[in-house]
C-alpha cells in the first residue's frame, strides 16, 4: 500500500515537473506570429524598399497633378466666363444692328413709294395722304394763273426755281491778289537777294478750271561794288571819296506780265494749281555815292544804268478760301530772262569804269535765274 502510494505520489511528482517545465518553456519560447514565422523582425529587402519609394512617389505625383489640375480648371473656368460674356455683348450687338438695318429697309421701302406716289398719278387709296400733303405742280401753276387773272396789276411770279450762280462761266469771277515775298537772282557771278518783292495781280476766270490774269510788280535791293579792286591805280582819292568796301548799287525794278493758271482741282476751300507767263521789266541801277571824282581823265560821279527785258515765268502754288469772298494765296515762281530789250548808260564806258561795272552787273540780272516765294491775299469780287 505504501509503495503504491510512493509511486502514485512520485508519479504526480513527475508529472507536475514536466508540466512546470513545459510552462516556463512556454513562457519563455518566442512569440509566434499569424504566418507562423517567428515574430522576430526580418530584414527589410531591396525590393520592398523600391515598393515603398514607387507607392510615394506616385502618391506625390498624383498630388502634384490634382493640384495644377485644378489650378488649371480655375482658369479654364475664367475664360469660359469671359468667352460667354463677349458672346452675348456680340449677340445683343448682332440683334441691336440687325433691328436698325430693318428700321431703315422700312423707312427707305416708305420713302420709296411716297416718292412714287409724288411723282407718278396712282389712284391707290395709299398713296391719298400723300397726294394732299404734296400737290401736283399743275395745281399751284392753275391757281398761280387765277390769282393773276383775278389780280392784273400784280406782278407775275414764276414757279421755277431759281439756280445760285455758280461763277464759273467766263469772265464772271473777278478776283484781286495783292502779295509779297522774297526773290533770289543767281546768275554766272552774282547772287543778289531782293530786299523788297512784292506786287499786284487782277485774275478772271475762263471756266472752272483755268483762268488768266494781268499783274504788276517791283522789286528792289541794294549791293556792293566789291569788283574794283583794280581802281587803286587811280590814286587813293577813290576810296576817300567812296569808301574802301566800294560804292554801293542800288537796283530796282517793275514790270508788267500776263499769265494764265490752271487748277488742279476744284475744291472750295483749297485749291492748287499751275501756272505761266510772260512779262516785261524795265530796271533801274546806280550808286548811292555820286560825288564827282576824275583822276587821269576817267570819270567817276553819276553813272547810271537803264535796261528793258522780257522774262519768262513758271509758278505753282494753292489758294485757301476762308470764306467765299477771301482767302489765302502760296506760290512758288521761277523766272528767267528771255533776252534784252534796250538799255541806256548815263556815261560812256569807255572812259568811266564804274559805268562799265553797271552794265556788266545790269546783264547779269537780266540773263538770270530769279526764284521767288510769295505769299499774299485772294479778293474775289
């Protein structure tokens, strides 16, 4: 019995120490996970790593879309808005002009046949409103002639119109051109700028287009005699009585010239044109300084020179009207001498130099080229 005990006790014994042990194993064994694999960490591979960086940056990506997305969006947003707008402004516009358009079909259909009914006899009871308020010119002839009839010693009255007068026939516009300016005559030697150019010009019209004038000018300037140099061989007395910068010339001219223009266009206000003509000048020359002076024979003191000459003359230039009666006249002339006519020296010029010196200067200025810039006034009678 006793031994039966021992082993059922030893037994228990055994039993509860395996059952420790198994325990403590249990406690102290490793953690197992759901995959059956131990729960310790395992290294991370290469290729989950990958996984991982692709996975963040797609989700970068994608953030990074949806944003300019709809950054985008906003202002595709934008411009539909604008676009609808200059949309309907181009519809209302569209309607606003088709509806005026429409109104002015309507007014000209109107315009059209009231103008019909004037002027044609039509029994349409439409065009009644019309005929009384426009009567036919055969009625106010019939009452015009009653009223006559009737009243004898009243004068007759004409149910014409009567045109304004144009003024383009011949001779019936009469204009006046005073004007002045300035005048350059360049010839072989000399070049002389007139110190007064001026004149008076009295133009009619042939029709609208060309017309034909008479004028009168002058012109007058003064200059040196710087070419007598030479003269200091008649002793030091010329330059007391004269001066040593020469004696001075005085020059002045007037003529007469008949011209035709020819207008460009026939505008009101402003009105170019073109012009020649033919004139004839008569000059005067002399020095300011007329003291006598004779050495060795040669005189010196009242040398004059008179000379006659045709020009030729070509002009353009416009006139501005201001109103119907004036306006405002720009020419630019050239002319050139066509040739002496006669001349006349006060003195020999054989024995009085400086007489020659007029002469030679006188032809210059008649075989010159003059231009000229004129500015002056229309006068229309």
């Amino acid at each position: 019995m006793k031994k039966t005990n021992l082993m059922v006790l030893a037994l228990s014994l055994s039993f509860a120490t395996a059952y420790a042990q198994s325990g403590e194993q249990i406690l102290n064994s490793d953690p197992i996970n759901v995959d059956g694999y131990l729960a310790e960490d395992r290294p991370v591979t290469d290729g989950e790593l990958e996984q991982i960086r692709s996975e963040l940056n797609k989700q970068k990506t994608g953030t990074k879309l949806n944003k300019e997305k709809a950054k985008d969006l906003g202002k595709l947003t934008q411009q539909t808005e604008k676009l609808i707008d200059s949309q309907e402004e181009y519809i209302d516009q569209k309607i606003e002009s088709t509806q005026a358009i429409k109104e002015f079909n309507n007014k000209y259909e109107e315009n059209q046949k009231k103008l019909k009914c004037i002027m044609e006899e039509s029994d349409s009871s439409d065009c009644d409103p019309y005929k009384n308020k426009y009567p036919k010119n055969k009625k106010v002839e019939v009452e015009v002639e009653q009223q006559i009839q009737v009243q004898q010693a009243a004068p007759v009255v004409s149910t014409a119109e009567v045109a304004p007068a144009s003024g383009n026939g011949s001779f019936e516009q009469i204009k006046l051109l005073p004007y002045a300016g300035g005048t350059t005559y360049s010839g072989e030697n000399e070049e002389l700028e007139a110190e007064i150019a001026a004149g008076l010009r009295l133009e009619s019209n042939l029709n609208s287009r060309l017309s034909m004038g008479i004028g009168f000018n002058f012109a007058q300037f003064s200059t040196n005699d710087f070419a007598n140099s030479g003269f200091g061989n008649y002793g030091g007395g010329y330059y007391n009585a004269y001066g040593a910068k020469g004696r001075e010339i005085n020059y002045k001219s007037m003529g007469l010239d008949l011209y035709g223009k020819f207008f460009i266009t026939q505008g009101e206000r402003f009105r170019p044109y073109l012009g020649a003509g033919l004139g004839y000048q008569k000059a005067n020359m002399k020095y300011a300084q007329n003291n006598p002076y004779n050495p060795y024979g040669a005189q010196f003191g009242g040398e004059e020179f008179d000379s006659s000459h045709a020009t030729g003359t070509l002009m353009a230039g416009t006139e501005i009207m201001v109103t119907r009666a004036f306006g405002i006249n720009l020419e630019l002339a050239y002319s050139s001498g066509l040739g002496g006519m006669g001349s006349e020296d006060a003195k020999n010029p054989s024995v009085s130099p400086d007489q020659k010196r007029l002469q030679e200067l006188g032809d210059e200025i008649v075989n010159s080229n003059a231009l000229s810039i004129f500015a002056g006034a229309v006068i229309i009678f």
